[in-house]
C-alpha cells in the first residue's frame, strides 16, 4: 500500500538515536545453516514469476471476481505444501464508484471534461482490462459541487500555513492538491478541516511523471493519464471497516450508522493524471505560486481561488453496500510451543492488478510456504507456530488484517511472539523497520542474505549504500547522521520505527505485538505507476524486478527470519537496542519542545516589530502568521527516569541471558518466555494517543499529521508539535509509566534467568 | 553586469562571522542633516523615468551608435550641472558576431535550426529594434564543429565529477548546460578544460522562464525565446581587455597577439532560448539526468553523448577588430582635499536596451550629480575631490573601469579614499556588500534612507526581511545564521564581502582601494529578462520599479555616501569589524581544511571498502570517484597570530578615534590620512593569487570556480578547496604578512591620534 522510492525507502532505516552496540560478529543463534540452505534452494524467481502472472492477470480490488480467485487459489497452494489453511471472510463497508465526474467549467480553458480512465498501453495487453476501477479514492464522501478552484501545493498543514500568510483561504472552494509531502489521506482531510467543499489530487510530473523517467512504456515512470487511486479514510483516528472501530466486522458485529464513522471524509474527492491536471492548473489565476508549490508541468503555476479563474464542478457517487473480504490463513503447528505464534503476512488485494503492489510481496509469501511444506516433508518441523496470511482489503484501509486483528484480539494477545510483515518489493537494497528489541536480529538475518546482484550480503550492501549517500556533495544532514550511525561495521545499522501504510499497524499499535516490515527496494522504480492500471505483470517484471531476483531475495529472507524466530530455545530480542533508540527518541522531543519554544518567541518578537510586515512585498497579498501559544517549560523528570530505568534493565536482562542463557532448563525457559512474549504489550495505554483511541501503542504510531510516516513517543511529540503543552505534560507520565512497566517485567526476566 | 534575484540578493550581505559591535545608535559622522534633506528633494523620480526612457530607447552595446550618443549626452548633463566632465577613450578588443548558427542534425527532432533571435513583443514596440546582437557570448572562440550532444547541467566543477561517476565523458563532444549555479564564463570553459569542442547555455524555465513567473509580457519571466547574452572571458584570470593584462587599453598600450590572449575562450560557445533547448534536450538519449539536473521543460532530461542521440552543428564568427569605449568621467573638485578622490561609478553600456542593467543605476547616479550640482549652486562644495564616472563596456568584461583603473593606477593608488558602485537596481530590499572597515558606515547610511514602501529606513527593513526569512520553516542554516547576526538591532548588519560581476574589480582587487557595491531588488524581478531584449524600459517600468522609486532611493543611497565621505573630517572606518570579520573567515576556512580532511580520508574508508560498487545500481553506468589526495594537517599559526595582532590594532585604533579623535587639529587629522587613505593597499601582495597575478588582494576575491561569487582569504580558501595544499600553506603565510602590515599601519595611525 505505501509508496517507497528510491533512497527515502532506505533511509527510512536510519532514525537518528538509534545505536546500537556490538553484537554483529556473532553467529546466527541457532544452528540451522543447512536448514536454511535448504529453504534457500526451493526459492525459485521462475516460479515466482509465474504465480505472479498468474495472479496479476486481472484487477484484484476489494468486490472483484479475480480477488476472491486469487485468495482461494492461495488457500489451495497452501494447503497442497502442507499447510492447514482457510479463508476467513469479513463484512465491511466498502464503497464502489457508481459515477464519477470532473470538468472545469469556467476560467481560461473551460469547458473541459476530465478523463478519469486509464488508456491502454500499446505493447501490453493486459491493460485493456475493462474490470479497472475508474479514478476513485476509497471512503471520500459522496457529493456534487461546483466552485472555484484553489491550489494548495501537497495540502499539508505547512502548505495552508503558507497559503494564510498570502492571505488565501480554500472556504468553499474545491481544493487541487499534488501527491507526495504527506500521506494521501491527509490532503482531502485538511482541506474539509480548512473548509473546502471538494478536493483533487494529481500526480505531478516532478514527483512522480516524466521529470523522475521515461514514461511507460519506455521507461518505468507515470504516463500522462496514469493516475493513483487509494484509500483517503482517516486512518490516523483507526484503521479498518469504519463501521467497526476496535472489533472486528464479523457477521453479527454491532456496526456504526455510516454517519458516524468519523474516519469516512465529508466531501466529494477524485484522483486525476497530470494531463488532465495540468489544463486545470493552466485556468488558475491569483497570486504565482511560492517556490516549493511548483512542480515541473510547463506552466506558471498560480494559486486561484478567484472568481475569474478556473471553476470547477466536482461530483462522486459511491455504492455504499457492505462487501465482503477473503483473507487465508494458513497455519503450521509448532512441536514445543504451538500456543507460541509467529505471524507472517502479505495482502493479496490491489488497486487494479497490483502486481508490484502488492503481490510481489506475496509471491515472496506463497515461494515461502511452500519451502517450508518441502522441509516438512524431509522431517523438520517448527518448534512453534507458524501463521501466513494472505490480507485481503489493505488498500482500502488495512480491512483485512485489521478486522482480523480485532476479532483475534485476545487469542493474539496471548499467543503472539511476532508480526512479520511484507508488501510491493523491488529491487535495489534491504531495508526493515519494526520494533527495536529486534534490531540486532534484523541485523543477522540481513547479513546471511546475499545480494542477488553483488553476492555481498545485503546487510553489507545496505550499509555501503548508507554510508555512500551521506558522502556524497550536499548530503541532508539526516543522511550524514545516518550515514555516521553505520559507519562502524561492528555495530548493527539502526533500525526505523513503524508508521502505518501496510498490515503491521494492528498488531504493533492496537495489540502490542512488536512488528517487522521487510523489504527490497530503490532501484527498480514502482513509484511511477503506484496504484495505477499499469502496476502490472509486463512493468514489473520488465522494470521493477527483472527475473523475479529481489522478490525471491524478499521470501529468503523473511523465510529465514520466520524460522529461527519459530525454531529458536531463547529469544532474539536485545533490549538495549529498545532502550537506546527510546533515549535517543527522547533526546529528539526535548530538542522538538526547545525549538518549539524558541519558534513562540522568535515570532512574539517578529510580531511586536511588525517585521512580517516589512519584510513582505506590499504588491502581494500578505497577513502575519497566527500567533503561536507561548510554551510553558515542560518537565521531563518523569520520562528521564522510566528511560534511566529501562536502560538499566534491559542491559542486565541482555547481560544474563549472554551469561546464563544457554544454561536455562526447559521449564525455566518456560518461565521466561511467558514474561518476554507479552513484554511489548506493557507499551499500550488504556487511554490511549490524544483524540484517537485506537493507537494505544505509545512508542510507535502513525502521524496524525503525517499519517504513513512514524512518530516515536508520539503522546508527548505530537502534543509538542501542535502545541498541546497540557497534552504533552500528560503523555510524558503515561508514556514514563509504560516503560517503567516494561522496565519491571524485564527485571522479573532478568531474575528468571538469573535462576528466580 | 551580475544578475541578482530575490532573497539571493539580500542574503550575500549577511557572509557568516561577520559581526559587529555595538555603535548603530551614533549619529552620522557629520552635521548634515539640512543638506542632505536638500539633497534628498532634488531627487526626482519622475524625471529619472524620463532620463531612463532616453538612454534605453536603442541598443546599447559595445561599439553600437546609442551607446556612444549616451556617453555624450552623459557627459554634457553632468557638465550642464557643474561638472567638470571628459570622456576618455579606450581601444580594446571586442568581437563582434559575423555568424552565429545552431542546429540539430542528428537523432530525434532533426532536422532543426535554433532561432538565435528574440522576436518582438506585441505591445512594446521597442522591441522592434534591428539592432540587437543576436545570440551571442562574448570572447568564445570562433570555430565550426559538429558533435553529439552533452548535457552537463549547470557545467560547474561538481557536475563534471557526477558525470564521471555515472561514467560520461564530454571529450570531443558538444556540451549544453543551463544557466545558474555558479558564473556563465565558467560554463564553457571547464566544458573546454574537459575535452568538449563547443559549448551552449541555455536559460531553463525552472530557474529562468515560466515556473518562476508569468512570462513577458503577462508578468516579468522570461518568454520562451528569449536568451541571456554575457561574456564568457575568463574573469578570474583577470578582466578588462585580454590584450592587455594590468595596463590601460590607450592608443600607444603595447598588446598581446589575440592567441596569447589566455582569457579568450578556445570553443564555440552560444547561448538559446528554452524554446529552442527543449528541442536539443528532447533529442538525447542515455542515462536519466540525475533529479539536481533536472529542470522544469516537459521531458525526460537524458544526459546523452551518444551516437544515437542529438548531434549538433554549432558555428560562430566574429569580427576581432578593436572597438572604441566611451568612458565618462566628471568631477567636483574638493575645497580642502583636492587630492583625496571618492570615486563612485556605474556602467552605461548594455547588452541590448539594459533599461535595468545597467541603466536603472546610472539614472540614480545622474540624480546624484544633479543635485550636487543644485547644492554647489546653493553654497556647498565638497572637502574631498567627487569623481563620478560613467563606464562602458561593463557587460564584456569589465572593459571600461579596468582599463580606467590600469590607466590611472599610480594616481588612484595616490589619491582614492573609496570606490563605490551600482549597477541594475530594483523594486525591494537594500543590499550592500563591500569592504569591512566601511560596514558600520553603510550601516549609518542605511539608517538614515526611508523606504519607499513601508516609510521605515532601508536598514530596518532589511534587517526585519533577514529575521523573518530565518524563522520560515524550512529555512537554511545559512538563512538562520544571517537572522541571528541581525537579531539585536543594536548591532550593525554584517556587510557582504565582494566578489566580481560589477565595476569594483580593478579598483578592489587589482588597486587595492576599498569598495562598496550599493543597490536594491528581491521584489520586482528583473532576472527574467536579464541580459535580453526584453529589458527595457517598458518592462522596467511596469515590473522592475514601478514609478523607480528604488531607482530613487538608490540615489538617495549612494549620494548620502559620496557626500558623508567628501566632506567628512575624520575617518568613517571601523576597523574592528574589518578585523571580526577576517576573523571569522579564519575560523571557516580551518573548518574548511577540517572537512577536507575528513572527506579524503572517508573516501579512502569507503574505495577500500568496494563501498561506491555496492551502492551503484549495477544496470546503470557508474564509476567509482577518482581517489582525492590525503591532506596534510595545515599550520594556521601564522594566521592566528596575525588575525590576533590585526584585532588587537584594530580595536586599539577605533578606541582612540572615539576618544580623541575630534580633538584632532588639521594637520594630525592630515598626518592621519596619509596613514589610512592607502591602508587597505596592504592587502596587496605583490606575487597574486596563485596562477592570477592580476588578483593581488589576498582578502577578497572572485572564486576561480565560482566567478562572480566572492571567495575571502582566497589563497588560502580556494587552494584548500581545490586539495593544492602547497599553496595553500604558503598562502597562510602571505596572507598572515599582509594582515600584519595592515596591523602595523594601523598602530601609525593609532600613534598619530594619540599625539604621535
């Protein structure tokens, strides 16, 4: 579902404060180097191809035929290499376009009809599919408007801040944003929130069109009429069926009335190509768009808003009616710990045919399992349990896994080690983000996987690439930190915390089950036609993944990390890792509320001096910036001491098991296992974030504001951000009483190893 | 001469370590205020729009029929005012175009011939003129050739190390770069000093066309045909006349042959339209530019450099013959200091009409003179000798004020107290730049001028435009340092150093009389047509200064300057700021010798470590970096100690002036002139820079590789830069030498004010 490109997908590995400290050299902790070349050798890229053809054949979103197929293919593969498996359906709100329409109907230009269909390709006959959903966003709300039309940039706060001090508002107007800067749910969100009465998206070509490549079919990149469809629910508030926040949409689940499912969006909203954006933009008048509003059509980019310029009639209609989900489950019994289980998945469904997005990622999956079923078959056996799910309804608002996540809540809350999940993979370079008590085994897995395109270990690869970016002329300083944070190899590469945009959120955010998210990526581009008609078979294979060799890279390794997590006799985790990357996430909010504080006082002073006055040009339109709320001094005594603590406490508890570990009696693992296995769950607070429940997770979260994008300590950071100082003094004692919970059941761990 | 836009231009008056101490409060250094409002209603905008409206109403270049009657009507306006006035004469080497042609003759979209001419512009019949010079860059060398096409980007040094990364070599091959990013001259020269055998620039819509403007004649962008003409003589090497390094161009003046000449490009070079590059850049094939090299032309930008791709015929011929300049020259002849001179000039010539370059200032400069000539008739005479001067041929090279500067050398040597400038000016915010010990004088000058548009002093608002362009978001480092320099208003503005681009070089850098550059701009852009047809009056007037009232505030500016200078009793020089200053150019440039370091020996890390291979996407070309020479660790004694012995002078020397200095009698304040006039010619070396003798100030200087772009302390910076560390160590000596000359001069000076 989320959108990773380039050197941004690897990066996303770096968060600055998360060191760790040396461990690497050491050897994988179970010996299972033929196990593991076994599995290797049953990963075949052909057959991968193959199935990926196979399943890309046709649209596969929520409702369609191919979709249900395809989930009851997967069912039978699964069952035919040993697996129990079943398909699980759910019932959830998902509306279907009935109708769409856009036209510019006044202004320079006008008439003009927006196309909202995606032509065919020449050379690739799969895209004369008549099954594609049209221009669509999922959970917009219905509507019929016309108005004049505005253009706020990528409809982040930032963008409206920029657009009040020229003295521009989008009340009832129609707001034309491009994609990128944020999440894609966000900019038709902000733009209600801001008063508008409709809003547009497009795909600009300096993001994501022919400045960034060829086009297709020459090149990997977004035609003039491609365009992105998604999902604009308001995921930050909750995931899933928005009819059924925290429980799952099972047949007898008490549904919410459609009007008050806060996550579905009050006005009407399309996706539209850079073709047809750019005869929209053209009719624009008003002030010329600041610099970072521009993108690479060749016009003059304005901002309109007037009556003189474009006017625009917008108008959605959606089948409202429930559908219903396929997700497979398959299941393998673990010997020692079956009540122990290690969950994998990968959503099945797409927004056309999907076939980078998502089921690259599911061919890894299915190339997975079935090398799993020809290690059952020589006499292996995992010690626990292990669980692949194929999603179904991720792209529409992670319906499948969150659905299945509520309704096996407490089962999981009990039996759950770990979330292991994928999505579109490509090829170019490792990268993993997830939970950091398993950074340092992240680490180990990536260093005995070998880079199917320089034979070094993609581990190896992943950090030469780190350290060549942040070397390179005019570096970010992000880059260079990150770059810094690898450049000794006998520390593991930091790890990036998770966000949302794919199935882990449930688990990790609602359930406490710590997560990992895997994949390859950065060099063959998916980005140009990322939730379009051509993410298919013909551009993956020609461009994203060529012969199949990053996806097969993707299945050895979450194939050997799902097994030594299920074959292993101790746990992986290294709470250190946790403990610093949270002091350094905690050095980051403090830094956050100096400069927040500054910012109130640097404008105060700006303001007394009337010096945004002086320094505007007076031929423009221009207003000084709103005031800001002065900070108070926020005291962070209470979060400096649980973090004080949990450093102390995982470094004993990672000590003794170095120490005593190996010497540990069955039942004494027993023991330490029933403390380990719900440890992260001590991070969820009842209360949950400020505003929205559902994430009760108060290390990891997706942003309010961000959405995709992760924030860490998100409690005390976001209230910082947006200056709820009350809110962020509160979250600083539930978030210090989490890891002080957490650092307590690592010290009863510590005390079971140390023979208690 | 120098293109300067927006925020860029306000900017370089704020270099990082440029600060001051307190003394902004003080008033004016003499009792003036009377005068100087009577100057002040002599300024008449209206007329100057009328002045304005003459002298661009033809093509102004060197060697055209217009430019030589505007030196003469020059000259006899001043005379008209009271003037003593003269035009000297200089015969210099100037080509002129016989043949200019462009085409594309190989690969996509060939056959195609580019315009090389600007078309007229419906509704501004001035742009009907025949006389323009067609597409055309001064001093390329005249040549024929035929060659697959390049493209380079910006063509500057850091581009050419991208490009032998990705494995692209321009040797025997025709380059096309975009203008910005560092000096035009550099362009085709290190395209040359690469084995190319032609070069072409063309202005892209991103930096220079509609993505930053509606195009003329809707807004100020540049249209789509038009193109930037300059010089491409090699500046940095020395300007003025090739034939005739260090000395005046007179008639007897012995000449090199032209092939000696070394500033004289040895490729064809031109420059085109955007209109015309789209159809050169579209032909390429290749790799895809990398996304720095990306403008904002509908396509895909390739590098190309292949067989396949565009091949270009490219040829220019000139006529070489020597050409006549025009200087004016006027003076009012000072009634107690006859023989100390302060000389203030800008250029006449243009590069077509050049209603804003350079015009727009040589109107301000013509109101200054008129109202002098009103105060003389009132009364007034200046202490000190005012030269005012109008040069021609700025645009070529400099011709006019350095061949001036050569001719009178001795006697400027003798008898200039300080040289000050303008050149194009513009609606906006007051910049500086020039000489440290004059800062806190501009400063007081700056206080005391109102701003057309808000009624506070120029130097307020550029001081409110500093700090709320540091507080938005996004804003650079350097942006937040140059808000904080000026964030207690009790402190002065740091003053930028000068590099070149305008008629101070020869004065500043060959003479060593220090100098000050004054102008206005950031608001109504004059970029878009810079250097084009297309400037002229009706497009300066309708959006460069409506109304020229920045015109006027210029001449406001500048003659409160001249005559605080002429009739001042004591120095206005703060040599504490001068000494801060160095002071702080110090500490980058051992920061400077820091990264360095650590750069060559992260390299060596990561070539050992096959690190670049690893990174690179193996399907695209690449190439590992060429290996940098480890550096030394450098010796800044020497410059320590004379930085310290230079403050400890400077501070000694401003303390006793306060104190003492209006008790001073004539002949001690005579005494102290003779120390002060010639002071900053200390900061001559006799040796030059290394491989540019001409360039003798080891302060300040034009970068070798950034042209107009001032690099300070350059003997030691730039050979640092450029890993010559030889050089650079010596340069710390010859450099340390200067500032401890200047030191010792300072403490004659301190001596004679203490009664010595």
């Amino acid at each position: 579902m989320k959108m990773r490109t380039g050197l941004a997908a690897l990066l996303s590995a770096c968060a600055i404060g998360a060191v760790s400290t040396a461990w690497a050299a050491t050897p994988p902790p179970m010996d299972s180097k033929a196990l593991e070349a076994k599995f290797d050798a049953q990963i075949d890229p052909a057959e991968m191809g193959g199935w990926l053809k196979l399943l890309a054949a046709e649209p596969n979103h929520v409702g369609s035929v191919h979709d249900k197929t395809n989930a009851e293919w997967i069912a039978a593969q699964l069952k035919s290499w040993g697996w129990e498996s079943k398909i699980e359906t759910f019932d959830v709100l998902y509306p279907t376009p009935i109708s769409v329409n856009l036209e510019l109907v006044g202004g320079p230009g006008a008439p003009f009809k927006a196309t909202l269909q995606e032509p065919p390709i020449p050379g690739d006959p799969a895209t004369n599919t008549k099954d594609a959903l049209p221009a669509y966003v999922a959970f917009q709300g219905d509507g019929d408007v016309t108005a004049p039309l505005v253009y706020v940039n990528y409809g982040m706060p930032e963008d409206y801040l920029a657009l009040e001090r020229m003295g521009i508002s989008v009340k009832g107007k129609i707001a034309i944003t491009r994609y990128g800067g944020g999440w894609r749910g966000l900019k038709p969100l902000l733009a209600q929130m801001h008063g508008a009465v409709g809003a547009i998206i497009y795909s600009d070509p300096k993001d994501d069109g022919y400045a960034t490549d060829d086009v297709y079919p020459k090149g990997a990149a977004r035609p003039p009429h491609g365009f992105q469809r998604g999902s604009v629910a308001d995921m930050p508030i909750y995931p899933g069926d928005p009819l059924t926040p925290g429980v799952g949409s099972t047949e007898d689940a008490k549904r919410l009335d459609r009007k008050d499912a806060v996550t579905i969006l009050k006005i009407p909203c399309l996706p539209i190509s850079y073709a047809d954006a750019q005869v929209l933009l053209a009719s624009l008048d008003g002030p010329v768009a600041p610099v970072n509003f521009r993108g690479s059509l060749p016009i003059t980019y304005h901002i309109g808003g007037s009556a003189a310029g474009g006017q625009v009639h917008l108008a959605v209609k959606s089948d409202w009616s429930l559908k219903t989900l396929y997700d497979v489950v398959g299941t393998l019994k673990g010997t020692e710990a079956p009540n122990d289980w290690i969950v994998r998945g990968n959503h099945h469904d797409g927004w056309v045919m999907g076939a980078s997005d998502p089921l690259s990622g599911q061919v890894a999956l299915l190339a997975e399992a079935k090398a799993f079923g020809v290690l059952m078959k020589g006499g292996w056996k995992p010690k626990r349990t292990i669980v692949y799910t194929s999603w179904d309804g991720e792209e529409p608002m992670l319906l499948g896994s969150t659905e299945w996540a509520e309704t096996h809540g407490a089962e999981l809350k009990a039996k759950g080690v770990v979330y292991i999940n994928s999505d579109g993979n490509g090829r170019g370079f490792f990268r993993a983000e997830g939970s950091h008590d398993f950074q340092h085994f992240v680490n180990q897995v990536a260093a005995d996987v070998k880079d199917p395109e320089t034979g070094v270990s993609v581990g190896e690869r992943a950090r030469a690439r780190l350290q060549v970016v942040a070397a390179e002329p005019g570096a970010s300083e992000q880059a260079k930190a990150a770059g810094k944070a690898v450049s000794d190899p006998s520390k593991d590469i930091p790890l990036g915390p998770l966000g949302s945009g794919s199935d882990y959120s449930a688990f990790l955010q609602h359930l406490g089950l710590p997560s990992i998210d895997f994949g390859y990526g950065g060099e063959g581009e998916s980005g140009g036609v990322y939730h379009s008609l051509y993410d298919d078979y013909e551009h993956h294979s020609r461009f994203v993944d060529p012969g199949f060799a990053y996806d097969a890279a993707l299945a050895r390794t979450v194939g050997r990390a799902v097994m030594r997590l299920a074959d292993t006799d101790l746990p992986v985790q290294r709470y250190g890792d946790f403990a610093d990357t949270v002091s350094g996430y905690l050095d980051e909010v403090k830094k956050l509320a100096d400069s927040r504080r500054d910012e109130a006082r640097t404008q105060a002073k700006l303001l007394a001096g009337k010096a945004y006055g002086l320094a505007a040009d007076p031929t423009h339109p221009h207003a000084d910036p709103a005031p800001l709320a002065q900070s108070p001094t926020l005291d962070f005594a209470a979060l400096d001491g649980a973090v004080g603590k949990l450093k102390a406490s995982s470094r004993a508890f990672d000590a003794a098991l170095a120490a005593k570990g190996q010497g540990l009696a069955k039942a004494q693992r027993a023991k330490l296992n029933a403390v380990i296995k719900p440890l992260d769950q001590t991070l969820l607070r009842p209360e949950g974030l400020p505003g929205r429940p559902w994430y009760m997770n108060v290390v990891y979260a997706p942003g309010r504001f961000t959405g995709y994008g992760a924030k860490t300590l998100p409690g005390v950071r976001e209230a910082i951000e947006e200056r709820r100082f009350d809110d962020a003094q509160k979250y600083v004692g539930i978030t210090a009483q989490a890891l002080t919970d957490y650092a307590a059941n690592l010290d009863k761990a510590t005390a079971i190893v140390n023979g208690g």
